[in-house]
C-alpha cells in the first residue's frame, strides 16, 4: 500500500490463441476464453473487423497506463509551449523558462503511483467496544453475495 | 413558503444537516443479533449489494429513453486502475464506489468524476475481528459496511467505504472500468445517508457558534 517512485512494470502483452471466425470461437464455449493465458491477447477475426480480446485485469492495467501517457503529454506540452516562446523572444529571461521547465520534467522521470488502498483503521475505543463481543471470526462462516 | 432569509432558516434547520437518515441505519443494525445477525441481514444478496444493474435488463423493462442509458450508475462498485489519490495512480486493481449521482455519470455530461476508496479487511490482518464489529455497527459516520463480494480473495472478510478522501477519475475512463457490483436499493438509500452526512452535519457548537456571530 505504499508510494512508490519507481517504474511501474510496462505490460507485456503476449499473443494469444487466434480465432478465424466467430463460428469457430462461438463453438469452443467457456474453453475458448480460457485459452487466453494472463497478459495474452487473443484474436477474433471477423467479417471486415479483427478484435482483440483480453482478461479484464490487463485491460484495466492497460487504461491505467495510458492516463500516466496523458499525464507525460501535458508535461511535454509545458516545455514545446516554452520552446515555441524561446523561438520568438530569444532573450535570457525565456531561455531561462525553458530551462526551468524542462529541469521540471526531467526532475520526475517516474510518475507516483501507489499499489492498493490503506488499511482501514480503528480507534482505541472502538476496539475496546467490540470487546465484549463473543463473535469468533476464525471458525465463523461469513456468507459471501453470489451473483 | 418562507417569506424572510430567518424563516427560510427555520425551515432548513431540521433538514439540511439531519443525520437522522444515518441514525435510522444505526438504529436498524443495532437491533440485529450481534455480528453473527449482522453478517446473516447484510450479507445476503440485495441486501447492499446485488450482481450490476445492466442497461441491456432495464431497457427491457422499458426504461430505455435517452435520459435512461448509463454505464455506470451511483454506489457501483468498480476496479479501475485510472483513477488518482492525492496525485498519485493507484495500481493493483483496486475498488471504488462511485460517489457521483447517476445523472451526472450519463455519457458527455461531465469529463470528471469522484470515487471512494473501498478498504478490504482481511482475515488475517491486526484486529480484523473488531474492525467488522465496528463496521456492521454502522456507528462511524466516515465508513459504511460492505460484505466481502464475489470476486474478492477469499482471506476478503468484509469490507469499509471510506468516505475520508476523495479520488479522481476521467468519466471517459471511469465508463471502462470492471464494475465488480451495484447497490441494491436499500444500499443505496445507505450509501446516499453517508454521503449527506458526510458532507453536511453539524454539532450544536457550531449551529450556537454561527448563530451567535450574526
């Protein structure tokens, strides 16, 4: 649950199983998605359109990357904006601008990110009110919401 | 209807900053039979939580006008790794309830939203035990109890919504997120119950404060 400043691992996709038609992928049933190993990428190709079909944790992984490429475009945006002003006034005050500028962006190489929420936390009266509760959370058996 | 700024006062006093809405749900889960009861009334399906309301099901049942497409909706509880806590991206997948109401999240209407953060507690975690004892009590106003859900871990045991800290999400992202279940109805009646409890209560010090400065 910490920060951390390091590089966040790059996904690295891999071909998965390809299907030539919708018929064929259709008749495989529930087995045919399993085919699909974790970070594989498996092709359905269709009638004029080829889909690409991925496990959801992947996908999500997938979006959160592009959201830090976003994030890197603005950064570049800030020091071609600054070049753009250099290029017109060539004085020290605007070279400096580019300069800070840039040292910003090349200052953070990394963008944050943390793994996961922090852990819930409880007050000592609290703990103290669930004293005298008998619930034994070791052998209970909590009923979990099927959908 | 009021005709002066005192009298429109007097009439907001009792319903702009009520926590009575929260009190009914403390209330409710207090005459339940310890955490064994609590965990049998709010663990059930569609007790908060029910499998995600689809678009394709309730246009079916006719709700299918423009104003009625959605994605997401209110309370759904959705992984994501594209949202943002204090700057930061939260990787790991994740889960979020989403805090905006369902007609602000209609596709085109707003470019951001507002998530909160859902804590899990695991089984084998320090005091977990009294931190689901705290949370089916419904006693804190910063967290609400919801049961561990079906693709949680299964060390999951329960889990909080907290209401302490807001994260960020693009809409455009937030509509490809994995949403992992919706509330039912009484769920979202909860869910609404914190969050104008959150954003809006006071003490009796603070009304006697403001209304003595005036």
């Amino acid at each position: 649950m910490s920060t951390t400043l390091a590089r966040h691992s790059a996904l690295a996709l891999v071909p998965g199983p390809t299907w030539n038609s919708f018929e064929k992928f259709r008749k495989g049933g529930n087995t045919t998605l399993e085919e699909i190993p974790e970070h594989g990428v498996g092709t359905l190709v269709g009638k004029g359109v080829t889909y690409r079909i991925l496990r959801d944790a992947d996908f999500q992984h997938l979006v959160g990357l592009a959201t830090d490429v976003r994030r890197l475009q603005q950064g570049l945006n800030v020091i071609i904006q600054a070049a753009k002003v250099v290029a017109k006034h060539p004085d020290q005050e605007h070279v400096e601008l580019l300069i800070h500028s840039a040292a910003l962006f090349a200052g953070s190489p990394v963008l944050p990110t943390r793994d996961g929420h922090d852990a819930f936390q409880l007050t000592q009266e609290e703990i103290d009110s669930q004293a005298s509760d008998g619930f034994n959370l070791e052998n209970a058996a909590i009923p979990r919401p099927r959908f | 209807m009021a005709s002066s700024l005192g009298e429109l006062e007097r009439q907001l006093r009792s319903i702009s900053h009520s926590e009575e809405a929260i009190q009914a749900v403390q209330a409710f889960s207090n005459g339940l039979a310890g955490t064994n009861g609590r965990l049998q009334v709010w663990n059930a399906v569609n007790a908060i939580v029910r499998k995600p309301i689809d678009y394709g099901d309730t246009s079916a049942l006719r709700f299918d006008t423009p104003d009625d497409r959605f994605s997401v909706l209110q309370g759904d509880i959705v992984q994501t790794e594209a949202a943002y806590f204090y700057g930061e991206r939260i990787a790991g997948m994740p889960k979020f309830a989403v805090l905006n109401s369902s007609c602000d999240l209609v596709p085109g209407r707003t470019a951001h939203a507002s998530l909160l953060r859902i804590l899990p507690i695991q089984k084998g975690e320090e005091r977990a035990k009294e931190k689901l004892g705290t949370l089916l009590k419904f006693s804190r106003r910063d967290s609400m109890y919801l049961p561990a859900l079906p693709d949680d871990t299964e060390d999951v045991v329960g889990n909080g919504i907290s209401f302490e800290g807001i994260c960020q999400i693009r809409s455009s992202d937030l509509f490809l997120a994995n949403r992992a279940a919706s509330l039912s109805v009484v769920g979202w009646r909860i869910f609404a119950s914190f969050v104008r409890t959150v954003m809006a209560r006071a003490n009796p010090r603070e009304v006697e404060l403001r209304m003595a400065v005036e």
